[in-house]
C-alpha cells in the first residue's frame, strides 16, 4: 500500500466518521422535536373507539380528565390525573381515591386519531372529539 492509498482511506474514514456524526445529531433533534410536536396535538378531546367510548380531555397545563358514561365505573363521572411527554413516552400519574397509579404510555397520530399503546403492548384507538361533550357523559 502506498503513501496516497493510506491518505485517501483515512480520509474516506474521515468523511464517513463525520458524516455518522451529522446523522447523529439531526436524530436526536428529530426526537426531541417530536416530543414537542406531539404536545400540541394531544390538546383537547379525545373519544376513545370501543364499547366504553370515555372521552379524554388533556390540558395545555399537563393534566387531563377522563370523562365516563353513567354506570360505567362504579359510579364515578371521570377520572383526574397529569400528563408528560418525555423521551417519545407519554408519563400519566392518576390519583383515584388517594393511590398514586404511574403509567407510561407510547402515543402516535395518524390523521385525527391518536393511538395509545400501554405497557402490555394493547392499543387503544381514539378519535378527535370537535365541539363540547355530549351530554351522556355530563351526568
């Protein structure tokens, strides 16, 4: 191997080290813009797409409401807790009746649907709610 041969291989090695580098950091923005990409289209009302139908509804100020239909769980109207977007996971803390439950869920959009994947890998479907909540579920 001559002297040009090493030169050219090193500087093939460099190109492609920094290139690697470029691709690294435009990865990270991407998550971490993606986080914050998501927060504002989690804003608002959310039906969920099954036999139950709650209604979620997350707050500018990370916390949310579940709204439920009458008779659906042991006579509760809806259910409180907090929200938090960080590292592509959705972190939920909700406090029924003084017990701390922690959540950390994987959300993705398609249109105006909002997948909510839990930790058991099931997948909740929901589709954006427009206009108030219908009065069943404001009993």
């Amino acid at each position: 191997m001559n002297f040009s041969t090493k030169k050219e291989n090193n500087m093939v090695k460099l190109c492609l080290l920094a290139t690697l580098i470029l691709l690294m950091i435009s990865c990270a923005s991407v998550v971490e813009n993606s986080n914050e990409d998501k927060e504002p289209q989690l804003i608002g009302l959310w039906q969920e797409v099954k036999e139950s139908s709650a209604i979620i509804h997350f707050q500018k100020d990370g916390t949310f409401k579940i709204y439920l239909r009458k008779g659906e769980l042991a006579g509760r109207r809806t259910i409180d807790g907090h929200w938090k977007i960080k590292n592509n996971k959705m972190k939920v803390i909700i406090d029924p009746d003084g017990i701390n439950a922690i959540d950390e869920l994987s959300i993705s959009f398609e249109n105006d649907e909002l997948y909510i994947t839990d930790t058991y890998g099931d997948v909740i479907k929901h589709r954006r709610l427009n206009g108030e909540i219908p009065e069943e579920y404001n009993w």
